[in-house]
C-alpha cells in the first residue's frame, strides 16, 4: 500500500536511457556490474567536492569510455588536464586488469538546481552543518522554481532537529505527475550524516512534458554556450581595467594644481 516506483527506472527506455551501455556473454556480466559500481563509488568519493551528478560508462572491448557530469569540471580536469590523467591511473589500479584503456570525457552541467542529485547533496551537507531542515528544504525548492522547474518535491526522514522518534517529512510546489510517463521527472537521492544519525533525502524535479518518442535532453552545456560565458569573463576583466591594451586603466586622474 502506498509503495511508490523509482521514477527513473520507471521512465527507463521510454524517454531515458541507460547509465552503463555495453554488451557480453552472459557469464560476464556479474563481473562487470560489479565493476561498474565500484567505478562509480570510486569517483563519487574522490570527487566529492566537485558536484558530480551522474557517471555514464561505455565499453568496446578493453576500452571503457567514462562520462562525468560535474557542475564544477575544472575541479576534475585540474592544472593543465592532470587531475583526468591522475584520475584514469588510478581508476586503472583499481581494476587491476591488465590492456584496459579508460577514456574520461568531462560533461559540465548547464543548471545545477535542476539535478536532483544535487539538490538532494546540496541539503544534505545543510543538515550536516546542523541549518534548519525546513529552511534548507524551502531554500532549495524556492532555487529549483527560479532555474525553471515546474514542480519540486522534497522528502526528509530520520532524527530530524534531534528528536528521539524518527518521522519523515516534506514539502511540495508545483506539480510532480509521477505516474506520467511522457513527464520528465529527474529523481534523486542522498544520505545527511548527522551527530543524531542518518537523515535521507529524497528530491523529485519535475522539468516539463516531452513528446512521443522524444527522450529527456541532457542539462549540459554545449561549445557554443561555454564560448559566450568566456568571452562574457573576458570582456568583464577587459571592462575593468584589466585588458592589455589599457595600461593606465583604473588609476585615477591628477588634476594640475
């Protein structure tokens, strides 16, 4: 009674595709799965700090292609590309397979208040910082509103404010039509490790209706969009002085007298 599906599996195949694509004999496939999740725990827990919100993994043969959805790539790529290099040696260790190649393509996330991955952390690391649930529930489903979302859902359950009896918790705005199939409802789900216990945090984002056959376009910005914010910083420092043609910029005029 009352037992809810999770909507990105319930909306798998019809307008959302799978987060590991590869195909093999039957008797491999235990292993690999396996090694897809260990993959993924790996990067979840050394790039923390980077706001990773999904990790898609290909293979073809020894070749593994990693995706990595992060709202703050330059935290993973680091100085000159070597945070990637580091990161594929030691994604290699981990394996412990001999003639694998691992390719990682970093994918930036355009609108970080529409990832309910992130929401969900983002209040996560809110309640470990012992800030208010309702505020901080509130707070993130007022940011969802502004970046575009049609309705935001937020769950909360555990030892809220450190009471003894565990209860669970929420608040809604908007609409979340769950049972919708052609409504592109992103879900996600993260844990608070407080001093009372676990609280877990569950956010339902509802973005908009698709079309018939039409899958759930990817919140990553694209070449052209990351070109327009460089040149919008560069034009920024250009404007405050700090162009190279402008060597007197900023400074003050003297009057004689």
């Amino acid at each position: 009674m009352g037992q809810k599906v999770n909507p990105n599996g319930f909306r798998l195949g019809i307008h959302r595709g799978w987060r590991s694509n590869w195909f093999v004999n039957k008797k491999d496939v235990p292993a690999l799965m396996e090694e897809d999740y260990r993959i993924r725990r790996f990067l979840k827990k050394e790039l923390s700090n980077a706001g990773v919100s999904k990790v898609d993994i290909s293979r073809k043969a020894d070749q593994i292609q990693l995706d990595i959805y992060t709202a703050r790539p330059g935290v993973v790529v680091g100085k000159g590309g070597q945070g990637i290099e580091t990161l594929s040696q030691r994604l290699k260790a981990l394996l412990n397979r001999t003639g694998v190649d691992i390719r990682i393509n970093i994918l930036e996330i355009n609108r970080v208040d529409l990832e309910s991955q992130l929401v969900a952390e983002s209040i996560a690391q809110q309640l470990e910082k012992r800030v208010a649930f309702r505020r901080a529930m509130k707070q993130a489903m007022q940011r969802c509103m502004r970046a575009g979302a049609v309705g935001v859902k937020v769950m909360v359950a555990g030892r809220l404010g450190g009471a003894e009896i565990a209860r669970t918790e929420w608040a809604k705005e908007g609409r979340i039509p769950l049972q919708t199939l052609r409504a592109d409802v992103d879900y996600g789900l993260a844990e608070a490790h407080t001093m009372m216990g676990l609280i877990g945090i569950k956010v339902w984002i509802f973005r908009g209706e698709l079309e018939p056959g039409q899958w759930s376009p990817p919140n990553i910005k694209t070449q052209s969009e990351r070109n327009q914010q460089g040149g919008g910083e560069q034009q920024g420092r250009d404007n405050r002085g700090g162009g190279p043609g402008n060597k007197n910029a900023g400074r003050r005029s003297r009057k004689a007298g």
